[in-house]
C-alpha cells in the first residue's frame, strides 16, 4: 500500500528538535493506536610523471550524460497532500508540510521552477499532471514531480480516493509528450507501498566503507518508457515512515543530500547515498515491541539511459 496509511498519532507536545514521533505512510490500523517516535543513530599505483592523475578527478562522457544546456532546467511539481475526506479511512499526514518546504527551496536552488498543490483530489491531480505533460518543454532540460501522499503498492492517494501512479507518470512517455522525448523525466515518492514492516538485521563487522547509450538521433527509435526515474520512499509490500515533527525519513534524507551534493554528484550517487541516510540514520521506536526498531530502505527504479548531473 502506499500513502500515508498509519496510525493516526495522538497529540503530544514537540521537544526541542520538534520530534512528535514517527507515522507510516500507510491506511490507519483502527484496532491500535500508538505513537512513533524517530530515533536517530548517532595506496594504488605510482603515478606517471609525464600524465598525473588525480583521484578526485571525474572523467564524464558526454555521450552518456545527459545534455543540460538549456535556457531552463525545468518545471518541478509538488504534489502535498495532508487532509483526506472521511470516506478514504486516511489520517491527517502531519509533517508533510515540513516536507513540502523543504522540497521547494532544494528543487528552487538546483535551478527548478517550482509549484506546490495542496490538497489534491485524484481529478486534480490528473488534470495537473495532464496540463504539466502538454506544456512545451523545448527550452527544458528536464521534468520532476514530487508526491506527497498515502499509497498502496502501484498506488497514489488523492484527497478522494486512491489512482494508479502509472495512470500519473503515463501522460510524460515519449509518445504523449514529445517535448522530453530523450530527456530525463523524474518522479520521487513518498507513500507507503504495503504493511509490512522491515525489523532490519544486526550486522557482525559495523558499516563498510567503502549497454552503449547514442545521442538522440532522429533515425533511430527510443522506447517510449525510455528516460523515466521513480524514486520510492520504500520497497514494495513496506510502510514507509513520516516524522509530525522533522518531516518523513525519506524526504529530509533527499533534501540533505542535494543541498550537500545536488550540484556535483550523478542522480544514481545522490539516490545512493540517500538510500545509505535512511537505512542507518533512522529507526523507529514505540513503547509497543511490535513497532519499535523497525528500519527502511528507499527504492529507485530507473529506465535513465544517460548520466544526469544539474
């Protein structure tokens, strides 16, 4: 399931770092009612004289990199959806505000041009999405979409009731939005995908350390899914978990890691690392055995055919 399907929390009072425990994004289970609360856990070869190499140096190919020479990065959308009508069995999504701001002035300072919704109904939300598709985006490098929400897996929920997010991402395939045809299209999620909770595992050694894409030619066919990146919160069947206070675990990880890197590392490295915050950084505890310590690992699926830097 996705969205923010959890247990409605009860009010308590913020501390200092504003934690009022963590919420799945996940349908209410109306059988219990507990509160969440977030923890976190605190020489190779010489070199050649005539040709030295650094090894913070970065050789990028230009033909598998995507081209951002254009007069705009692009249109970013913000989907936030907090308030649910009675009919859904969804709670209020405390926090995702949080989010939302965040969001915005992160896509803002990589060069988007962002536009948040809140409260949006399914009808909405596919007009929008629909509106946004048929835009020119000719003199853009890229498009993004943020979704805020409850969900289930293969699900997004509107103010409303709950859509396909395919029935979202479909409207941008090469063949309804010819305008990014061969530019990267990105969409990043933060819903539950499921009810399952993951209880992580204790590891025995502590944290480690450490096919030819061409130029878009007019000849050649490209599949009409090509150039799609989907960001998860979570991996399909889980929770995924939402702060009232701080904001979802999933979301803060992102904006951190682009303000820190947005500008220097690849879209995969960025994901990466985010995937590294949230699996280490945050855990949940409850003074119920059966929803504390439970982790989470963010999910990307990706048909990206080059390297995307902004």
């Amino acid at each position: 399931m996705e969205g923010d399907q959890s247990s409605p929390v009860p009010a308590q009072d913020e501390d200092q770092d504003g934690d009022q425990g963590d919420t799945v994004d996940a349908r209410p289970d109306r059988r219990d009612r507990y509160s969440f609360f977030g923890r976190r856990k605190k020489n190779g070869p010489e070199q050649q004289p005539e040709a030295p190499v650094s090894n913070q140096c970065r050789i990028v190919n230009t033909t598998f990199k995507y081209n951002m020479d254009y007069k705009k990065v692009g249109k970013c959308i913000i989907i936030n959806n907090k308030n649910f009508e009675h009919q859904t069995g969804m709670g209020t999504r405390n926090g995702t505000d949080k989010d939302a701001g965040e969001l915005f002035k992160c896509f803002k300072n990589l060069g988007f041009e962002v536009v948040t919704y809140n409260d949006r109904r399914c009808d909405d939300m596919k007009k929008l999405l629909k509106q946004a598709a048929d835009e020119n985006h000719s003199d853009a490098a890229c498009f993004a979409c943020i979704f805020l929400s409850h969900g289930e897996d293969g699900f997004i929920y509107g103010t409303d009731g709950m859509m396909e997010i395919k029935d979202l991402t479909t409207f941008f395939r090469g063949d309804k939005c010819r305008t990014l045809i061969g530019k990267p299209k990105l969409f990043f999620i933060q819903a539950c995908r499921g009810t399952t909770f993951d209880d992580g595992i204790q590891t025995d050694s502590g944290l480690a350390d450490d096919t030819e894409v061409t130029d878009a030619n007019p000849r050649y066919k490209i599949p009409v899914e090509a150039d799609f990146l989907l960001a998860y919160s979570t991996v399909s069947g889980y929770f995924s978990w939402r702060n009232p206070g701080r904001g979802s675990w999933f979301v803060q990880s992102l904006c951190s890691i682009l303000n820190d890197h947005g500008k220097q590392l690849e879209i995969m490295q960025i994901l990466t690392r985010v995937n590294y915050m949230v699996a280490t950084n945050y855990e949940s505890q409850s003074d119920d055995p059966r929803y504390s310590e439970k982790k989470q690992i963010p999910c990307v699926v990706s048909m990206l055919t080059k390297e995307l830097y902004f």
